[in-house]
C-alpha cells in the first residue's frame, strides 16, 4: 500500500509509522508538512523518507493550497493519505478528489469533541472516559465514520497535558493497527463508507492489545 503522511509539528504519529514501516506492507511514499521547519521532518529525512514542505502561507486562499497539495499527491498516487497531526481544514473539493483513500488521528472520542481543545473539553465536562479516533475523512470536519477507538479512565488529577501523554501512546498503536490491516484488505473504505472483511462497519473497532 502506497502511504503518504500529511503532518504540521512533531510527528510522533509519524515516527510510529518510520519505526514498524520495514514490518508493514506499505512502501512509505512522502511526508508533507504545511509549516517549514517542523520536527516531523526532520524525523522523515532522519528515516531517508521524502519530506515536502509546502507551506501554506505563501497561498492567496484555502482553495490555492488545497490545488496545489492536491496536484502533488496526486502525482505520488498514494493508496492512503494519513492525515497525522495535520492541523488545517481541507476544502471540500480537497476531500472529494481523495475520498474514500484519507484517515485522520483525532484526539477525542468522537463524536465527541470535533475541532481543538479536545481534551480540555473532555475535562471541562467531567467525563470519565477520554481517548482518541481514527476516522475515514469526509467533507465534514472530524465528522467521517470512525474506523478505531482507544480509551482511558479520566483520573482525578488529570489536566489536559497529563490526559494527553496517556492517550499519545495509544494514538501510535492505533495508527499502526489501522494502517496494517488497511495494507492487509481487512479494513476497506470506499466512498463515504469503511467496511470490515467485506461488512460495514457499524461501530468502530477498539484498540487491541
Ligand atoms: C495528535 O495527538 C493527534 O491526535 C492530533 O495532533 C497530535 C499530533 O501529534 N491531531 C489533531 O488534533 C487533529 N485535529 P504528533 O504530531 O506527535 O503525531
């Protein structure tokens, strides 16, 4: 399978994925970060992986970007594109062009907690439970069917920060395990829709291990 990993900072997702790429079946394409100078990529040239930048800023609109990143993948004609720490709104026209071939780490259960701040939010509302979501990306934000779920136990004393170190690892495992079993045909999407040897999936998978 044919990978391309879209980043925007410090790319431990990513790292996850250099780390197991010689035990996947995929054949790690590029790393396209839309910030200059991010961690993610240097960890992509520590890995010998290609790393793009093609920054954002110097586009006139969310549009000309969303072309321009567009007409480049399309050229490396990934099978999947892993959105891992993107931290930027895809047009819809964006995510047409590429449906059904895009995931998205989220940190929050969704649908719960779309958009920023998700783990304060959680907090904030006093749930017990926290976590993190891999989903198909589709034309609304955050809002596609969730592929794998990972959860923790809300403690106490858990701030943002301290919720966040506890759930990245499980971001880095789930990543890996959707990622596998995506190269391995058992996780299908087409169109809006994921399927699971061939069923669709009506809930999302939990984090094994
Ligand atoms: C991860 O926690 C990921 O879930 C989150 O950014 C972090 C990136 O970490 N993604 C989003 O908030 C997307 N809206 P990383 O750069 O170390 O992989």
């Amino acid at each position: 399978m044919r990978v391309v990993v879209l980043v925007s900072g410090r790319g431990s997702n990513l790292q996850a994925l250099l780390d197991a790429r010689e035990r996947l079946p995929i054949e790690l394409l590029e790393v396209i970060s839309n910030r200059p100078g991010v961690q993610a990529l240097h960890r992509a040239e520590q890995a010998g992986v290609p790393a793009t930048v093609l920054d954002h800023t110097g586009y006139s609109s969310r549009e000309a970007f969303d072309q321009a990143l567009g007409d480049h993948l399309e050229a490396l004609q990934p099978d999947l594109i892993v959105l891992a720490g993107f931290m930027r709104i895809l047009t819809p026209a964006f995510v047409r062009r590429f449906r059904g071939r895009m995931i998205n780490l989220h940190p929050s259960l969704l649908p719960k907690y779309p958009g920023l701040h998700t783990h304060q939010r959680a907090l904030d509302a006093g749930d017990r439970e926290a976590g993190a979501s891999i989903h198909l990306v589709t034309e609304e934000l955050d809002g596609g069917p969730v592929i794998m779920q990972a959860r923790v136990a809300v403690q106490p004393d858990d701030d943002a920060d301290r919720l966040a170190a506890r759930i990245l690892p499980l971001e880095h495992q789930m990543l890996l395990q959707v990622v596998e079993r995506m190269a391995r045909g058992e996780i299908q999407c087409r169109d809006d829709q994921v399927f699971l040897n061939g069923e669709r999936l009506e809930h999302p998978l939990a984090l094994a291990g």
